[in-house]
C-alpha cells in the first residue's frame, strides 16, 4: 500500500502544459459540485449495437486531502481491446506513465478524426472534496468512501447501458476485497462477465485507459481548483505558480500540502471547496489547540429543549381566574389557544 501511493506522489505533479478535458467543468469544479461527463458514443457503435464490447473502471485520487477523487471509465470493441490499447498506443497504469505521456494520450482519445476517437468510448465521475466529506461526516448513516466509490462505479457502467452499447466484459480495479466487490456487481450487471482484481489498471488495457482519463481529470481539476486563490491578494511569486508549485501533490505526504493547509486555513471555516475536511490531516489541523474556533450548536434532539404543540395551549379555566396585568412580552407572538376551542 506505502509503495503504490509513493508511486503515485511522484507521478502526481502535473505536466506543465495540462490537457484540459472536456471533462472539466470549471464552474462546477470551483463551486465543489460532484458531476459526470460522458463522451459521445463513437459512431461505429452506434451504427452495429451487436458489437461486443470491453468496458475499463479505474479511479485517481483516493488518498489526497486535496482535491476530488476521479473515476474513469472506458469502452471500445472487444476486438480491438489489446491491439489498439496496447500494441498501438501503449496504454499503462497512469501512475507509471509520465505527466506528458498521459495528457498526450489523452488529447488523442478527444480529438476527432484519431483512432481512439473513432473507436472508444470514455467517462468520468468527479467527486469533490467538498461532497465527500460531507458523506463521511452525516452524524448518522455514514457515507463512507468504499460506498460512494461503489455507487459511481455503477452509475458509470449503467449509462453505458442505458446508450445501448454491447458491454459484454467489465474489468475493474478493487475496492477492498476484490470477491465481495466482484459479487455486487454481477448481481447489478448479470448479462457481462465482470472481473474485479487488484493493479487491474496494469494488467486490463481497457482500465489503463480508464485510468489515464480519471488521472488528467483529476490533474486539471486541481489547477482549476488553484484559480481560486490565484488572485490579487496573494503574492506575485505565488499567483505565477500552479497548484502543483504552490499546494503539492495534494497527498498528507507531502510537505507542500501540508504547509499550504497550515498557511490558508481559517480558524472557523478551514477551507475552500477543494478540502477534505473528514482527512485526519485537517480535522487534526483544526481541533489541535488555538488553531480552529470550537462551535456548539444546540441538540435538537434533546427532550429538554423540545416543546410540544399542546406545551402552547391553557385551558379556558386557567384564564378565567388569571386577573394579572397582561405581560407584553409574553404574548409578543400571539396570545395561547384555549384547548376547549380546538
């Protein structure tokens, strides 16, 4: 686990010239909204739905206290899975493929008139920070990250199906165990042969590619992400730099990150939208002593400070025999309902 998110820091620092994706949805990115973008269905596919296809599932950004987590997915037909893919164009796990080498690969996969173009299919889910940890800080019904991983996995999958295409193999890389996640799946997808198996992105072509689209997603969104602070109140060293020069890999692991976190948090709000607040790194940074303003907000669900609708109504009794002078302020809202009216 310490080696494959190692692997994955180093290969995290974008290219310097970052393929924007269609994929990126600036406006969403910046309010820390959750979206899907879905590419058009190649025209070959459309033209022979009998055509079988392979379809890949692969995520970025799983570990980072910066920025949001990426699923990517990608289809094309199964006769072409390892010739195009992997003869061709030499697609690999993202994180061993070099910044240039990923953003070039997928600049191909976007441009019309290209082989991938032609032939393949691709999507991403990107979840924010911000919807993240709100999930994973519910007081009740905690939304973890396995689950909501899982429900944009299937999400993906189901518009492919929805579009009509011939899915007949689904490859993924694991969350957890692999024979669990595996057994869900096959009871939502029964028509496709699913294979669920760890470093998935390094050994199915098809969720190579899903990767490397989940990972440029998740590299450009990050320097969207970085516009935020990249204003006229900072200095001019750091509004020349990109996210990647000024906040790191975005990883706990990082010096950068952690030293950005340290020097942009507000002791009552923390972060912008591109945080994971329910990271141990910042909830840590916010609770350690004088750092964050500590706030207690009332227990609604305390039955000393619930009132009842009948707590407001006296008895017609009750105001017969009150002859004291009226209290203003006591009947500042209107004055209580006599039960025996009601």
């Amino acid at each position: 686990m310490e080696e494959t998110e190692s692997q994955e820091i180093i290969q995290e620092v974008s290219a310097e010239d970052v393929f924007i994706a269609p994929s990126i949805h600036e406006e969403d990115i910046l309010a820390g909204i959750s979206y899907t973008h879905c590419s058009p269905i190649p025209e070959i596919l459309k033209d022979d739905i009998s055509i079988e296809c392979v379809l890949g599932v692969d995520e970025a950004g799983r570990g980072p206290v910066l920025g949001p987590m990426v699923y990517g997915l990608f289809y094309l037909p199964l006769t072409q899975h390892h010739t195009l893919l992997a003869q061709t164009h030499h697609f690999d796990d993202s994180k061993v493929l070099k910044p240039q080498v990923r953003s070039n690969l997928m600049q191909a996969i976007c441009t019309p008139g290209t082989d991938l173009y032609q032939t393949c299919g691709w999507a991403t889910r990107v979840m924010s920070a911000r919807d993240i940890s709100a999930g994973m800080l519910k007081p009740a019904g905690v939304y973890n990250l396995n689950a909501q991983a899982m429900d944009a996995t299937i999400q993906l999958i189901k518009y492919v199906f929805t579009q009509g295409v011939n899915i007949k193999e689904i490859y993924i890389d694991t969350i957890g165990k692999a024979d669990v996640y595996q057994k869900k799946l096959e009871r939502v997808f029964p028509t496709a042969m699913i294979m669920v198996a760890e470093k998935a992105d390094s050994l199915y072509p098809c969720v190579s590619a899903a990767s490397v689209c989940a990972k440029v997603t998740r590299d450009a969104a990050l320097e969207v992400s970085y516009q935020a602070y990249n204003s006229s109140d900072v200095s001019a060293a750091e509004s020349k730099a990109s996210g990647a020069d000024a906040w790191g890999t975005g990883y706990p692991s990082s010096a950068k990150t952690v030293n950005w976190l340290k020097g942009h948090m507000d002791p009552l709000f923390g972060w912008g939208n591109e945080c994971r607040m329910s990271w141990g790194t910042a909830k840590d940074m916010l609770e350690a002593k004088g750092n964050g303003i500590k706030v207690e907000w009332p227990d609604t669900n305390n039955d000393e400070q619930a009132r009842r609708m009948t707590d407001f109504y006296i008895t017609a009794s009750a105001m017969e025999v009150d002859d004291e002078p009226e209290d203003e302020l006591a009947t500042w809202y209107g004055k209580p309902v006599p039960a025996s009216t009601i």
